[in-house]
C-alpha cells in the first residue's frame, strides 16, 4: 500500500509541476487545480503508514486550511493574514488612487527608470524581511504596473523582484512564514536563535544574491527598451469586486498549497530529508510548487550544523521563485498582474537555475576540494 501511496503523490507532484504550462483551461484557472491537486494529495496520503506520523485529513489540517490565510502575523495585536492584507492594501490604493499616481508619475519625471528598476528592486527585496514579503509584493507590483514599460518588461521586472522578495524576506523571521518556523524551531540548545539569528547567518548570501537581482533587473529594462514615446505613467483603478475576487483566489491558493504540502509528508518524511546535503540543495527545487515554509518544518533541526542550515535555507529562498505556486509574493503578484504560469516559469526557471548554481559553488565547491 506505501508503495501505491508513494507512486500515485509522486504523479500528482507531476501534474502539478507540468499541467498548468501544457493545459490552458488549467493555467487560467491554476488555484482550483492546485487546489484539488491538494485535496487528492491529502486524501492519497491518509493510507501511508508513517510510525509516529499523522497523515491524511485531520480536523486539525482543515482548521489550519482555513485559518492559515486569515491569521498569519500579528499587527498591533490583531491577527493578519494574507487575504486581509490583499484586501486592505487593495480598498486603500482604491481610495488614494489620484494620489499614488501623482506620486509615480513625479518620480518617474525626475529619475531614470535605469536609476528607479534597479533601486526598486534591491529596496523592496531587503525591505521585505521588516514589512513581510506580502505586503512588499502588493506595493512592487502597483509601482512596476504604473511604470511606462512595455509588458514583456513588466512580466521580467516583476519576476525578477519576486526572486528578491523571497530571498530578501529570508533577513529576519517577521519576512515569512518560513523564516518564523526556522527561528521557532532553533530558538533552544546549541543555536538560541533570535531575531539576528538569520541575518548573521544569511545576510552575505542573501544581499549578494538581492543586489545581483538588481543588476538584472536593469538588463532586462535596457534589453526590453524601446523609442516608444506613447507610454504613460498609468495606476490603473480597479473596480472593488475584481479586489475582492482576487482575495479569494489568494485565499484558495494558500489552502491548496496547505494541503500540499500536508499530503505529501510521506515523500518529504520517507525520502526528501535523508538525502545528502549536497544533493539536498538541489532537491529543495521542489519549493517551486511547494510550501518552502512546509520543507524547512521537515528539514531544519537543531541536529543540522550551520552550513547545512545555510545550505538547505538558500536553496528554498532562491527555488520559491522559480514557479508561482513557490511563493506568496508570486501568487500575489501573478494574480494581480495576469502573469500566467507559462509567462513566469520562461524567466522563473532559467533564472532560479543560474542562481542555485552560483550559491552551490559558494556553499559547497570549497569543501569539496578540500578548502574548507
């Protein structure tokens, strides 16, 4: 029965990972699929035989399914999820519309756009571990959407600040749900995590890897530049029910995502977390459609030394970018800008590959030729 368990979540991880580029009906609507993948996954996982292990649905999962995206932080004492956040940053770009316009459109007159991607990029990417990367990823894309670019650069530029929000957000735990679970889970014995633990330990890679983003992002704009001079400085007002809709779409994805990742604790516990860390890195490219926050629970443990700490946190940083469902901000940002899944991963994937070569040559090349 495991065996037939294993098989039919590895097929669903399959679907997952190629049904939305190759099916259109699915790529328009990624967060049902997801969503049902979920469900299935969830479901199929109930027959494992996991020791010690709960698997399948529980009250406890469901409760977590539908209160996760409600209540993910704190703000002055009142509970904040992801849905309230969309709504409320949303409702309040509706109220000051007339104003944020007027503010791009100032900037954009007195600076560059090769002066304001680049910088938009890096500041937004190291602001997120403070504001959280949710809400970094509802202000990037009014300010990208309101730039006068051409949409192929916009996807790119999006895209590319995505990378830097996930990554940035790895500065300090309030960046995102993986980063609090990481510190919660090494607050004790040997490494008494605290709120500098992650940027002592990640802070080179992760501002490295955040200006490097900035860089890229400025070829992509000089790459994708054009003598068009009937591009306008435009926010776009939306209606308030397209705001609405688009909190719950943010809130089935989040659910789909729960049940992932849930339902595929048995290929996470039985096979993912006794690979080698070498090989590990690499594997952690499955954050690409997974909970990152749901790998790190089942990965990271006070037993780990700080290298393997290090090594498996950056390659989910830099793997939740590769794909929408990777992350939050991408999903923010796909569902507010139309971005489809196709659009993303022809950026997303080549772009996350270069990086998790790059960091795997600094992480682990030394140690392997006997420098360190």
């Amino acid at each position: 029965m495991d065996g037939f368990v294993i098989l039919g979540l590895f097929v669903i991880f399959c679907a997952v990972l190629i049904l939305p580029f190759t099916i259109k009906k699915i790529e328009e609507n990624l967060e049902i699929f997801l969503f049902l993948c979920g469900v299935l996954a969830l479901t199929l996982s109930g027959f494992a035989n996991l020791p010690g292990e709960q698997t399948g649905w529980s009250i406890a999962v469901v409760i977590e399914a539908l209160t996760s995206p409600l209540n993910i932080v704190s703000v002055a004492g009142i509970p904040m999820g992801i849905v309230q956040i969309v709504l409320v940053m949303g409702m309040l770009i509706y109220c000051l519309h007339d104003h944020l316009e007027r503010a791009i459109k100032s900037v954009v007159e007195a600076y560059s756009l090769l002066l304001i991607v680049p910088l938009l990029i890096v500041i937004i990417g190291l602001v997120s571990s403070i504001i959280s990367a949710i809400l970094a990823a509802l202000i990037l894309v009014e300010i990208i959407n309101a730039l006068p670019l051409v949409k192929e650069s916009k996807i790119e530029i999006t895209v590319i600040a995505c990378f830097a929000i996930g990554i940035g957000a790895g500065l300090t735990p309030l960046g995102e749900p993986l980063t609090t679970i990481v510190v919660s889970r090494l607050s004790g014995d040997p490494y008494h995590a605290g709120f500098r633990f992650l940027a002592g330990m990640l802070g080179i890679y992760i501002v490295t890897a955040v200006i490097l983003l900035g860089i890229l992002g400025l070829f992509a704009l000089k790459r994708r530049q054009t003598d068009e001079t009937t591009l306008q400085c435009v926010v776009e007002r939306e209606e308030v029910s397209d705001i609405i809709i688009r909190a719950g779409k943010v809130y089935l994805f989040i659910m789909a995502l729960i049940f992932l990742g849930e339902g595929f604790q048995p290929l996470i516990i039985n096979y993912v977390v006794l690979i080698p860390p070498e090989a590990l890195y690499w594997v952690n490219m499955i954050s690409a459609v997974l909970d990152n926050a749901t790998l790190a629970a089942a990965e990271i443990s006070p037993a780990l030394s700080l290298n393997q700490i290090t090594s498996a946190l950056m390659a989910l940083l830099i793997s939740g970018g590769m794909l929408i469902p990777g992350n939050i901000p991408n999903i923010i940002a796909a569902t507010k800008t139309g971005i489809t899944s196709r659009e993303w991963a022809r950026l997303g994937i080549p772009l996350g590959l270069v990086l998790l070569a790059v960091f795997f040559c600094i992480l682990f090349v030394p140690s392997i030729l006997g420098f360190a």
